[in-house]
C-alpha cells in the first residue's frame, strides 16, 4: 500500500480509446477515478493492476504489455486529500469492461471532464493532454 516513507499508493491503469480515458465511479462516490487500486501486501505492481482490474471491471490485464504511464503525487496539506501517490501504467486487456463489485458505473472521459475527478487522476488526465492522447 505505501512504500518506506509511508505515503498511501494506488497502482492505476490508463486505458484511452478514441480521445477518450477510461474512468471508473465506486458506489457512493461523486468523483470518477482511474481505474486500480492499492497493493495487497508482497505484490508487485503488475500483479496489483491484474488483481484490481479483474475485481473492478472483469477484464483480463495482459501484464507482459504493461507499461509505465507514471507517477502523481499529491502533497501533505493537499486541501482534497494528501499526500497520495498513483502509479500509472498502460496495458493490453483482454475481457469486455464491466463494471463489478464496488464498481457503480464506468465512464469514458475527455480532458475537459477532468474537474469530475480527483486531485491526483487531474494531474493524469493533464500529461495525457500535454501528449496530445487526450485533447
């Protein structure tokens, strides 16, 4: 869940289709995030991201195609939530994307929606943009 300086991480999955970020709501939530989630203790973040999105939206991650996006950090004293780290990767999927579990509904967002997320997934959804991925 956290690395030696004890801040709270998220392994993350980017999944952009036409112009678009996959983006996921949990029940009970206003806000959408990337989907992913925190590491079980001894995992790596592959196996993380397998885990998570086989949990959240029943899909298969290929995790020899994963690769690494990057990381957000959001400091202490954030006046949304800090400090945070999420670490983004990319990866093949097998499986349709249905929501499961804690789940509510998925979504497919474009820059502009970014105000509908957290502070960190923003920090995302702004170096997708700066790549030209998300206009």
């Amino acid at each position: 869940m956290a690395d030696g300086n004890s801040v709270p991480e998220k392994v993350a999955w980017v999944l952009v289709r036409n112009d678009r970020v996959l983006v996921t709501r949990s029940h009970g939530r206003d806000r959408f995030y990337l989907p992913g989630g925190h590491r079980e203790p001894g995992e790596s973040d592959e196996e993380t991201l397998v885990r998570e999105i086989d949990e959240e939206l029943r899909a298969a991650i290929d995790p020899g195609s994963m690769v690494r996006f990057g990381t957000f950090e959001i400091g202490e004293g954030h006046p949304d939530h800090g400090p945070f780290r999420m670490i983004c990767y990319t990866a093949d999927h097998r499986g349709e994307l249905t929501p499961s579990r804690e789940i509510a509904e998925k979504a497919w967002f474009r820059h502009a929606d970014r105000n509908r997320v957290s502070a960190v997934d923003e920090m995302a959804f702004d170096a997708l943009h700066a790549l030209g991925r998300l206009p």
